[in-house]
C-alpha cells in the first residue's frame, strides 16, 4: 500500500487507539456528541407522528373534584395545545415529547402562557382512543409560586362513542 508523503503509519495508530495517553481525547469526542436536556428525551422512543393529526374532545378538573371544563386536546405538526387553556389564559401550542409503553403512549408537554411567567406540565397516556392524565399549572412570582393539580380525560374526535 502507497501513502502520500508525510504519512506516519505510527502516529496515525496513536491516535485511534483508546490508551490511557489519549483518554482525554476521547472524552473530547464523546462530550462533542449532541444530547438534549429535556428528562424524558433520553428515553423518547422515535414516534414523533405518532399523535399528529389526533384530537381528544376532552373533560378537566381539579384533582379530587369533577372534571367540569370541556376542552380539546390537539396534537398537530408536532406541537401540543389545550384549546380552552388557550382561549381562557393565553397558553401557547408547543412541542411535545412521545415515549412508547406497554399499555399505550406516554405524552408530555411544558406549556408557558404567554400572558403571564405561569407554565402548564402536561402528562398524560393515550390507550387507543382515549387519553386521560393530569397537568400542574405552576404560578411563580418573586414573592410567592402557586401550584394547583388537574386531571383529564377525553375521547379521540370522530371515533365510535359506546
């Protein structure tokens, strides 16, 4: 085999081999490896459609109350949006992070308003056409955060109702 001149078989072997004298090389290169920081992106399975295109006519609550409020979950493009919590205080359709289960698909979803510094953190399992689940809406201020727990329930638009 020809090598271009200046070419060192030695130093070239060096380089790519794991030895202790190039542990921090390597570290280098496994740091450089992107990652994201969202929790549940480490174990985010690859069905990014898998909700696309599906809306869930829906019922919430407070935790410990009935569900009295109708709302409409939509998953569309990618992004995430509670129609009434829209409507009602300004919060925004965002992206959501999917990861399989045995029972179904897990959803979660950080949604900010766009009024205020309150965030929604939705979480919730669709099981064939229905979804039920729970959010905390998180109120912070520099004085004082106040956090409430709702549940939902809903059933996927236009599919057979028993």
């Amino acid at each position: 085999m020809e090598h271009s001149p200046g070419f060192t078989p030695y130093l070239s072997k060096r380089l790519l081999s794991p030895g202790p004298s190039h542990g921090l090389l390597w570290l280098v290169m496994l740091l450089a490896i992107p990652y994201s920081t969202h929790p549940l992106a480490d174990e985010q399975s690859p069905l990014p459609m898998a909700l696309d295109g599906k809306s869930f006519q829906s019922r919430l609550g407070p935790v410990g109350q009935r569900a009295d409020v109708d709302d409409l979950l939509v998953f569309e493009d990618g992004y995430f949006v509670s129609r009434e919590c829209e409507r009602r205080c300004g919060y925004a359709k965002v992206e959501y992070w999917l990861r399989a289960r045995e029972d179904g698909i897990e959803m979660r979803a950080e949604v900010p308003c766009t009024d205020s510094g309150a965030m929604m953190y939705w979480r919730g399992t669709v099981r064939g056409d229905e979804i039920e689940g729970s959010f905390t809406w998180v109120n912070k201020r520099w004085y004082w955060t106040f956090e409430k727990d709702f549940w939902f329930e809903g059933r996927l638009v236009g599919a057979d109702n028993p």
